[in-house]
C-alpha cells in the first residue's frame, strides 16, 4: 500500500489534538518503533515530528502552538495548564 507522504517530500509533521497533548508519548513511541522495525514497510520515510497542541483562547479563536520534535506530552501538557 502506498502512503499519502510517498513522493511529496514531506520531512516533518506538526501532530497536534485539541487542547491536549498526552497522545504524543505513545505516538512517538509507536513511530520509533516503525522506523526501527527490521521489517518496514515500503512506503516509509524518516519524518520529524513536531508535537504540538490547539489552544482555544478566545471564543472561536485558536492558537496551534508547536514545540521542540525533542519535547513530550508532559511538556505540552504543563504549556496548557499555563494557558
């Protein structure tokens, strides 16, 4: 099966949730996993991921704040309790 990525040249994603962030830990982990697999598929490429998250700020405004591909769900998680 091909991938939507397969020939765009995509080399980062920004994966963001709305007003969260504890997906990022087990997304990360799962995407180590792929890239290091002896067996992977085909279609896959190195990416970057940036985690991130959709901050509701003000009524039907929202900012999408990207962190550091290094940084974690609790890096995100402690930005939104800021917010």
């Amino acid at each position: 099966m091909a991938s939507p990525l397969h020939g765009t040249g995509i080399d980062a994603v920004a994966i963001t949730d709305h007003n969260g962030g504890g997906y990022i830990d087990p997304l990360k982990t799962a995407y180590a996993a792929l890239a290091t697999a002896s067996d992977s598929p085909d279609w896959f490429r190195p990416l970057t991921l940036f985690p991130g998250a959709e901050i509701t700020v003000s009524g039907d405004f929202h900012l999408l704040a990207i962190f550091d591909p290094s940084e974690g769900s609790e890096k995100v998680t402690r930005a939104l309790a800021k917010a």
